[in-house]
C-alpha cells in the first residue's frame, strides 16, 4: 500500500495527533514501544531539518519544514514515512498480535503443538510471518503466550478471591470450602463462558495434560509459584494435621479433579443421559467443592505392612 505524503495527510494534524497520542495513550505505546521509537525518529529526523525546531510546537510554527514539504524533498518522504507509522500504525501492533494469539490459540486446541505450523497460523491471521517473529520471536514462545493470555487472568482472579477469603477469616483459618470455591469457581467459570476464549482454554489445558510441552514448564513455574505457595501455606493453616508431602499429593489430586471437571463439564449432559445439565454452574461447583473438600481433609491412613494397601491402624488392631 502506497503512503501518503505528509502534504496529503495534513501536517499540523498529523503532528497535532501524534502529541495525542504521547498524551494519552503514553501507558499502552510503553507496552508497544515501536509507535515510540518512531515517534522519536519522527522528532529527530523534523530537528534536522529545522535545528531550532526542539517539540511539536516548534515543528508547527517551522517555516523550513513547511518548505520541505512543499518542495517534496527527500527528508520530506522520510518524515512522511515516519509520520505515516505513528498515525496508522500505532494500534496495528496490538491488533496484529491480538489475531496472532486467536489464531494460534484455535490452532493449537484443534491440532495441538506439534500438529501445528506457523503458515497455518500465518494464513489464518492474514499476517506474514515477519509479524509472528516480531511479536513472538518463535513458535514456542507463541505457545506460550496464548496459554498465558488465557491463564493469567484466571490466576489473578484466585488470587484475589483468595485474598478476600482470607479477610473475612480474619485470625481463623480460612474454611476448606472457602478456600476451594476461590480456587475452583475462576476456572469453572472461564470453561462455561460462550464466548471462544474459554473453550479454548480448556483444549489447551487438556491437550497439554496429555502430550506436555517441555518448553512451556518454566512459563507455568512463573505463573503459578505464588498460586502455589499462598494456597499451600493457607491449607496447612486450615488443615494443620495433614502433614505437608501428604497434602501436595492430595493438592495434586485435587487440581486433576478440577480441571478434568472443568474441561468435560459440557460432556455431562451426555455421558449422563440427561440427568446433569452441562450448563449448572452452581451445582457443578458445590459438588466438586464437596468431593475435593472430602479428599483433602480425609483422615491419614497408613499403609499395610507388604501389602501397599491403606489400612487404618485401629481398624488392623482390632482383627483378631
């Protein structure tokens, strides 16, 4: 696509909507930093063709710039080349990304990882595959940003009904249940969302249960080491008889409860022959809490003697 000179753009309202721009969109051009950069480019490239013109006012009220522009010249389709970047290209970078990650993340629910190539991505997102490597780098790092597009918000949410939880308590332990809805009701609640997004979460999830991505465990580490320590140190406060190792292989167990329930929650209505709606959010949520509640503060039980079975010592003594 040809760009247009800055005769045909408007000058002052160019360089009026870039100051817009640094004005009030200065948080989300920091995220992006290209509009930035050129930004700065703009501004310099305007300075060497007007040494006295130091900010946007100066490069409005500059009498040589105008000239140059007018005359066509050669810094003139520099800085029209510049200038045409911060006005047309300062959203494009998010929106870019943005398809990037939709279209990865169907992608990659559909046919997983390894099933998946960037020209299928590329194809799909009408962008070549300059712009994947600009925004992403490679094709795993693209993986991983579409899982955590998804999971972080997810996380953050737990977090924050954790935190709440933890305020109405005030000195006494938080109640089991308390903390397992905090946990629980995010993802549940993402998994039962129409629109596409909390579909996909739960593919990726389920996919990545059963064929794991040894790139993407570093970026899971980051995402969930403060998860993990504010609710195991809020679960041994409520849960103080359950030694630690016996209460991470119980977590363990629970998160698998939790996200198969969240991933299949639509197949019960199916594998049930109508009798669970796929579509009850508050009872799903009530029973996973009852069922994983039970597992995590069940009484210890200690291993038979050669067998590998449980056995409850009181009950083993008694046998005559």
């Amino acid at each position: 696509m040809l760009q247009p000179s800055l005769k045909n753009v408007g000058f002052p309202r160019a360089c009026r909507r870039i100051n817009d721009d640094i004005l009030s969109g200065r948080q989300r051009l920091n995220r992006l930093r290209l509009p930035t950069v050129r930004q700065h480019q703009f501004l310099k490239t305007c300075k060497r063709v007007d040494p006295h013109a130091k900010n946007l006012e100066d490069i409005l009220a500059s009498s040589i710039i105008r000239a140059a522009i007018k005359s066509q010249s050669i810094i003139d389709l520099i800085v029209s080349n510049i200038c045409f970047n911060c006005l047309f290209m300062a959203n494009e970078p998010q929106s870019t990304r943005e398809r990037i990650l939709d279209a990865a993340e169907r992608l990659f629910g559909q046919q997983g990882f390894q099933g998946t190539s960037l020209r299928q991505i590329t194809e799909e997102a009408a962008v070549n595959l300059a712009a994947v490597n600009y925004h992403f780098g490679s094709k795993e790092d693209l993986y991983k940003g579409v899982i955590v597009r998804r999971l972080r918000p997810v996380n953050e949410e737990r977090l924050r009904l954790l935190t709440h939880a933890e305020q109405l308590a005030g000195e006494q332990p938080v109640p089991i249940r308390s903390i397992l809805e905090t946990f629980i009701r995010p993802l549940l609640q993402q998994a039962m969302d129409k629109s596409a997004s909390g579909a996909s979460l739960l593919k990726l999830i389920s996919r990545d249960l059963t064929d794991p991505q040894p790139f993407l465990r570093v970026e899971l580490a980051k995402e969930f080491d403060t998860l993990v320590e504010r609710y195991t140190r809020v679960l041994t406060q409520t849960l103080p008889n359950i030694p630690l190792p016996e209460l991470f292989w119980r977590m363990q167990f629970t998160i698998g409860g939790v996200v198969y329930a969240s991933a299949h929650q639509h197949d019960f209505e199916r594998t049930s022959c109508g009798l669970c709606r796929g579509d009850d959010l508050d009872g799903c949520l009530r029973r996973l809490i009852d069922f994983c509640a039970a597992g995590l503060s069940a009484p210890l039980l200690e291993l038979g003697a050669g067998s590998g079975l449980p056995t409850e010592p009181e009950t083993v003594a008694s046998v005559p």
